[in-house]
C-alpha cells in the first residue's frame, strides 16, 4: 500500500514537471498573492505565460508596476527555462514529441508520423478540399492512446465559419470504438463571431488548458473574420498586426501546453499578369505574417471523387511532396485508388 502511494506520488511529481507551471508557484517566490489574482485576470495563467510574455505588456496589467513587473519577470526566469540548451538536449526533447494521427496512413506517412504537437499546422485550400473535415477527425484521433496515434488528451475548437457538426464526430468516433457521448465531452467548441471575439477565446483557452488535460486547438477558420472585419488597403496594416497578435499567442498556447494546433485558412486567386504563367494560380491569404507563424504548412486541393491531394507547402524538416487521402463517412481515411 505504502509502495503504491510512493508510486503514485512520483507519477504525480512527474505530471507535475512535464505540463506547464502554474501561476500560483508565483507566491511561493515572494510574489503577493493579490499580484499572482490580477495576472490571471489578465490571462496569465502558467508561469510559461508570464516568463514569454515582453515587459510592456505586463505593465499594461492593473496595478502592476514597474518594480513588481521587474521582479515577477524575474521569479519566472528562475521557475522556467529561458537559457541556451545543447542541440543534443533539444534533439532528445524532440524524439519525445507526440504525433497525433490524421486517419489516413498516407497521410501520416506524408507527415513522418502525424502532426506535431508544440508547433502550428496550417492548413489551406479552397471550399470542399476537405479542411474542415480533416479538423473534425482530429478532434476525436486526439483522445485516443498515444500509442494509437492519439495524445490522450481534450480538443478545443474555435469555429469562425458555423461549419462544426458533432455528427461527424460520432461517426468517428465509433470507427475506432469509442464511446459518442465521453468524445463529445472532452470537445469544448466555441463560435468565434468578430477578430476581437477570436482572440478573446484564446484567454479563455489558456485557463481551460490549465485546469485540465488538452492536446488539440483547432481554429477553423483562423482568417475568415479578418476578412469581412477588415476591408481595403487602408485597414490592411491593423489587419495584419491583429492578425500577428492572434498567432503569437497561439504560438505561445503551443510552447506553454505542448499541444498541437491546427488552422485553416482560405485562398485567394491572383489576379496579376503573373498569374497566367502559373498552373495553380491561388495562393494562402494572409501574407508573410501567416506564413512565418505557421510552422507546417499544407495545401488540399480536390482530386477525382471523394479523393484529395495534400501538398507540403512549407515546412521546416518535411520534404516538398504529396500524398492522396479521402474522405469517407467515417472521416479522414485513405484513398481507395
């Protein structure tokens, strides 16, 4: 019985020291407790957040100065590590990395595992490419064991379009066995309706994310908003620095949690001289700021029947090729060609 409990202790201990840090560790590093209370209620709740966090934007918390702003950054620095590591460290961290399955082998294959869990996939297409649906199977492959190809945790999905429908989680999740009703509540969804509202459920995501066990975040779609929210050139600047705003902090939700987060994205078709030269003349909208938050990038397009073809586009390690799925009654499965 003792030996048990010691057990349990130390998987505790260890859960402990894997997931993030929570704000409340603060206190025991002589911060006040009514200081660590107005930093969550600006949002921060993990020291991660606090320590990734620029100083200006900590002051603009009420009643944090700038000697307290100072010393709080300074705890954290010690409770996180912010320092240079050894590539062989980091080379090791990152054979530890989750990879949550697509539900297609090929796809899978494609991805050299699956997708990656700490870093932002984008993915983008235009209509009936089959984003949506890849999403959906994603919020159920990532309750599953990880060694199923899951990440045994919750999904968060922000819906920005009214596309999400829990039938199609159900269907999923009875493919690989799994009870309907617990794969509808460990997805906690939200409708996004304006950019500011889009960014808003990201505070409340990262409050959800420290109370309980996540390992997906989908927003679908991430730029939809943006572009009825803001038109025309002369809003183009503010569009894209709300836009810089909202993936750096799903960028910091990926590194603070570990979980992996995917978005859509739209296309534009290009309208120039040049495009006339170019077989598939749509490209990703957003510009170069959703291109470099976006650590993965993949780009769906149709193929014959229920089949689609999905490109790396960009990515920092996976080579440039291709790779055919379908999309079936049950999700995401592979093509039958």
């Amino acid at each position: 019985m003792a030996m048990q409990q010691v057990a349990e202790t130390t998987v505790a201990e260890e859960d402990e020291h894997m997931g993030p840090v929570l704000i409340h560790k603060l206190e025991a590093c002589g911060i006040s407790s009514s200081d660590v209370k107005k930093l969550e209620e600006a949002g921060y709740y993990t020291v991660e957040s606090v320590a990734y966090t620029p100083k200006k934007q900590l002051l603009t918390v009420k009643g944090i100065s700038e000697a307290k702003a100072d010393k709080i950054m300074a705890e954290a620095g010690k409770l996180v590590p912010l320092g240079f590591t050894t590539a062989t460290e980091f080379h090791q961290r990152r054979a530890e990395i989750i990879q949550l399955t697509t539900g297609s082998k090929e796809l899978d294959k494609l991805l050299q595992g699956g997708l990656e869990t700490g870093s932002i996939t984008e993915v983008f297409g235009e209509f009936r490419t089959g984003k949506t649906q890849l999403c959906h199977t994603l919020a159920v492959t990532c309750q599953l064991p990880v060694e199923l190809g899951g990440g045994e945790g919750k999904c968060l999905y922000i819906d920005s379009e009214g596309t999400f429908r829990p039938e199609r989680l159900l269907a999923v999740a009875e493919r690989y066995g799994l009870s309907g009703s617990d794969v509808l509540d460990n997805v906690a969804y939200a409708r996004a309706y304006n950019s500011d509202h889009q960014s808003q459920l990201l505070l409340q995501a990262s409050a959800m994310m420290s109370e309980s066990r996540y390992s997906l975040l989908i927003v679908d779609s991430a730029t939809s908003l943006y572009r009825t929210d803001y038109s025309g050139r002369g809003e183009l600047a503010a569009r894209q620095m709300h836009m810089g705003r909202f993936l750096r902090t799903l960028l910091r939700l990926a590194d603070e949690f570990g979980i992996a987060v995917v978005i859509t994205n739209q296309v534009v078709a290009q309208v120039d001289g040049m495009s006339m030269f170019q077989s598939d003349p749509k490209k990703p909208i957003g510009g170069n700021i959703m291109a470099h938050a976006s650590t993965t990038r993949l780009y769906l397009r149709k193929g014959r029947a229920e089949n689609r073809i999905c490109k790396i586009y960009d990515s920092p390690c996976l080579p440039e090729s291709e790779a055919m799925f379908a999309i079936n009654p049950d999700g995401i499965g592979d093509s039958k060609d």
